[in-house]
C-alpha cells in the first residue's frame, strides 16, 4: 500500500491549505512519500508583509513555550503521537528512537529554569531584552534582529527545535525552511503552537516551508533578502548556499559538518566507561556533529573495554535500536567491514549490522559508513591524539573517566576541541556552554547604548566632561589617569 503524507506550509501561524497550490513530491530514505507545497509570489509577499510586533517579556514568552511543552509531555497528545509516526513510517526511526525525539522536544520546552538560565548566560542578563539595563556608563537594551532565517538540516532534528528556541527567546521572527531528510520536526512544532494560542504574537511570527536549492531559486533569493540574520545548518553544500545567499550585511550562524571522538583514558570502572561511549556513539546513529566516530584508548586494558563495549552496543541495539537503514547504507557497512578484514584489522560485528568495533593503527583510517560503526585506536598518551584535533573540524571530544577531562582540556582546547564532556552526554548540551565556539544568541540581537550625559563623572574622572572648555583651556591631559 502505498503512503503519502502530505505536510502543509505555515506562513504568520495560518496553515496555508490552497488546494491549487502546486505540489513537490519527496521520496524518503524508505521509498514512502512526501508532499509539500511549492512556494509561489503570493506565499512570499505574505512572510514579506508579516511585521509582528513582540511586545512580550521574558516570562510571557518562557510561560508559552511551557505551556506548549506541557501537551508534548503527554502521550495522549495527537500531535505528539502523529509526529513518533511519522518519524518511523517516513524516516524509518525505531519505536524508541522516535519516542525519545518527541520526548526531547517535551523536555526543552518543559525546562523553563534552563530557557532562563539560557538568556542569562548568553547575553548577561535575563532583563536585557525586556528593559534598558545600567552596564558602566550606559544604559544597554538587546533588540530582536527581526526576520531570522532558519535552513535546517535533517540528521538531527533536535537542532532545528533549537534554533527556532534561541529565535524564540530573544523575539524574533521565524523563517523556517526545513530539510527534505526532516520535513516533519517543525512543522510539527509550530502546529502545536496553533493548537495552545493561534492568535499568540509569538505563533504569528512563525513560518515553515521547503524548497529545494537544484530548483529554481528566485522566490527564496527574495525570502533570503529579506533577512535579518541567517542560521544556517547542515553539510558543505548547504552551507555555501546559505553564505551565497545571505545578504553581505546580514550575520549568518553556520553550523556545519563537525566530527568529534572519544578519549578513554585507562578507566577503573569498564562498565561505567564502555556504557557512555556506547551511548555517544548510539544517539543518532551517529548521524550528529556531536556522535563518536573514533575512540582513543590509553591504557593497558584494551581487550578488557572493548568486550565491554561490545555488551553495552548490544544492550543498546535492544533499548534503543537502530533506524532504517537502506539498500546503499547496509551495503557501505558491509563494505568497511570487507576493507578493514583486508587490512587485517581485528573486526566485532553486532548482529544484523547493530554496530561494528574496528581496531585500527592511530594513523589507519579506514570509510565511515556512520550507523554505529567506530574505529578503536590504542595509544598510549593524550599528545599521540592531539594531532587528530583540528579546529573547525572537531566539535565535541568525551572522556572518561571525567576527572582525566581536567589534565587534558587545556591541550584540548589549544588545539581546537570545542566541547568536552563526559562520555555518554554528548548530546546534551549544557547551559552556558558554547555552541561551535560561539554564544548564539549574541547574534540573534542587536545591542543598543544609551550613554550617560557629560554631567556623569567616571571612576578615572571625577569632574564633568566639559569638553569644548578642555579645547579652550587646552587642559585636556590634565585629567589623563
């Protein structure tokens, strides 16, 4: 039987549900469809005329976000239970593997004292984007840019629920255009804003739609002109079409391809070390920057952690099992498998192609087809992995144990590393920490002073700032410090 679903397109919090409209068709990576409408004048001039203004505070705004959470958080809700669906019949996710995603997206709206903590940490204050706020000899307001522009990428759908949070919170715009690997996630999202308030400010300045960049890309060419700040997520290619698109005034957020890895460093406790990394290379099928690729053991227990970590993918392809993988995936599986046999590399395999362990020479890299497949490498201190830390290449490294994290950051950091944690929480990302070296929400707001007048003395002058009677009395360096 074949299934199509069709996904609408939402411009200013209305469903947009022409009949007329003309219609792409998706195929997903198990052969079931998509339909999504295609872009017109029309659509365009309405996501141009949209001008929301969002005169909301910071609790209104976390108390929305909240409220919509609560109806996440439930497993009766409709909108939750079409979305785990859709998530395995189209994107072939397992049960769990989709459960968990929407469960995820229950648990970041939920979290209101992390949507706080959030603004304070990235910005400085929770108050700064409600009032003008005292910082030295300036009042200081952060204002929403406007109209942010989000290209979403598809591997990790909780990264999209993300960029649209941060737009959220510093009361912006949203433009959102999804993946063709992920047309469901925020569309999804915004729905349920429908559903908790469609006349909300905050449900009126969300739009979701698609286009595809090897088509015809006038009418995004102007979508992308209208922009006030760009967030661009994905691979190589989507990142240069988002940089080629964005207006050269405009600040673009890139989050591209990363890669990150693992350090274990000769642990007491096998099963404690074995099960984080098992995680950080299970989460995603590896599919995230964040997902452990290689593994670098130091230590004279080799054998020891990698019969461990065999039991802990196990367990994991029983708890979390893995997605649908296709006719070219399992085929790039067996083939890494076949290559590293050839080259005499010592091989585990988990049934069913669930995971495969490959224990490799440090500089013996063999094809990554990703799908819980990790390369194993012994050494025996952290300056033999340094040289496989490169910036703007390696985002996250985990480590275990977590103390051995304190001797090894400053090196880390030195040479690249962007996020280090403890193994089996690479994909959580903890309030206050950066995001590929930055602070984003510093880039969804514009910074505005207003300094305080010449009658204000400061801590190195302590006398009005006369300057027209300096110039007179050509006194000037007398109130040099």
């Amino acid at each position: 039987m074949l299934m199509i679903k069709y996904v609408p397109m939402i411009i200013g919090g209305v469903i947009q549900d022409d009949p007329d409209n003309e219609i792409r068709e998706l195929t997903l990576n198990n052969e079931r469809k998509v339909h999504l409408p295609i872009i017109d004048s029309s659509h365009v001039d309405k996501i141009i005329e949209i001008k929301v203004q969002n005169n909301l505070n910071l609790n209104q705004v976390v108390n929305f976000l909240y409220t919509v959470g609560q109806r996440w958080k439930s497993e009766e809700y409709s909108r939750r239970r079409t979305y785990i669906r859709d998530l395995k019949n189209f994107l072939g996710y397992s049960n769990e593997m989709a459960k968990l995603e929407a469960n995820w997206i229950a648990m970041l709206l939920c979290s209101k004292s992390a949507l706080y903590d959030i603004v304070k940490n990235d910005l400085g204050s929770l108050h700064i984007i409600d009032e003008w706020i005292p910082q030295g000899d300036c009042y200081v307001k952060a204002l929403p840019k406007g109209k942010s522009v989000h290209l979403l990428a598809g591997n990790v759908p909780l990264s999209g629920v993300t960029s649209i949070l941060r737009a959220i919170l510093t009361k912006n715009e949203c433009i959102i255009k999804t993946s063709a690997a992920d047309p469901f996630t925020a569309t999804a999202l915004i729905s349920s804003f429908i559903d908790v308030n469609a006349s909300h400010i905050i449900t009126r300045s969300m739009s979701v739609m698609y286009w595809a960049h090897s088509e015809d890309i006038s009418l995004p060419k102007i979508i992308m002109s209208q922009a006030d700040v760009v967030v661009a997520w994905g691979g190589d290619e989507a990142i240069k079409w988002a940089v080629k698109h964005t207006p050269y005034n405009i600040d673009i957020l890139k989050f591209g391809p990363k890669q990150s890895l693992s350090i274990v460093d000769n642990p007491e406790d096998m099963v404690l070390a074995a099960t984080g990394v098992a995680h950080d290379i299970c989460f995603y099928d590896q599919q995230a920057c964040f997902s452990t690729q290689n593994i670098y053991y130091i230590g004279n227990k080799l054998a020891l952690f990698i019969d461990e970590l065999e039991r802990q993918l196990t367990l994991y392809a029983k708890i979390l099992p893995k997605g649908f993988q296709n006719f070219d995936e399992k085929a790039a599986f067996s083939l890494t498998e076949k290559e590293c046999l050839f080259a005499g590399y010592d091989i585990r395999r988990g049934d069913n192609q669930s995971w495969l362990i490959i224990t490799s020479p440090l500089d013996s890299f063999g094809n990554q087809p990703l799908s819980r497949s990790v390369y194993v490498h012994h050494v025996s201190t952290l300056s033999e992995i340094l040289p496989f830390i490169n910036k703007n290449v390696t985002q996250t490294v985990s480590v275990t144990p977590w103390g051995s994290s304190f001797k090894f950051r400053d090196q880390l950091a030195e040479y690249g590393a962007e996020r280090i944690v403890e193994s089996g929480m690479n994909n959580v990302f903890r309030v206050g920490g950066a995001h590929d070296g930055m602070r984003p929400l510093q880039h969804l707001v514009n910074y505005v002073s207003q300094e305080r007048p010449s009658s204000h003395t400061t801590k190195d002058v302590a006398v009005e700032i006369e300057q027209t009677r300096y110039l007179q009395e050509d006194k000037f360096l007398v109130f040099v410090p």
